[in-house]
C-alpha cells in the first residue's frame, strides 16, 4: 500500500514511526511513541540508570529521549 516512508534502516529501532497509520500521520504517532516511552521510562533514576546502561539498545532508547525531551523544552 506504500506506506512505509522511511528508508533509513538505522530508523528502524522501536523508537522511530517509519510509516503512518490510517488515522496518525507518522509526526503525530512519533509523538504518541515518545509519550509512552517517556510515561514508562519517566522516574529520575530509571532515565540515569538507562543513559548510563551497559546495553547499547537501552543507552540509545534514553538518550533519545533526553534529546527530544530538551528539544521540547527550547520548543515550547
């Protein structure tokens, strides 16, 4: 149906909309994505434990969201 509008490969982690659904554009399911990562993973010490994991994947997934959250701020 061609929805798949990302072709980055790297994008493809759980953490990037690659394709919208019939009723979010992939901006706005972006944001839904980074609303539940971050109500999940909000606590304090969970976000420093992850930022500073041995995972790779769990570094990457929190430092994500430390991006986005401070691009949120100079934003709004």
């Amino acid at each position: 149906m061609g929805w798949i509008e990302d072709r980055n490969w790297a994008d493809y982690d759980m953490i990037h909309a690659v394709m919208p659904t019939e009723t979010l554009s992939r901006e706005q399911l972006h944001g839904e994505l980074y609303r539940c990562y971050r109500d999940f993973y909000g606590s304090w010490r969970r976000r420093l434990q992850g930022i500073f994991s041995s995972s790779k994947l769990k570094r990457k997934t929190y430092r994500y969201l430390a991006q986005q959250a401070l691009l949120q701020q100079f934003r709004g």
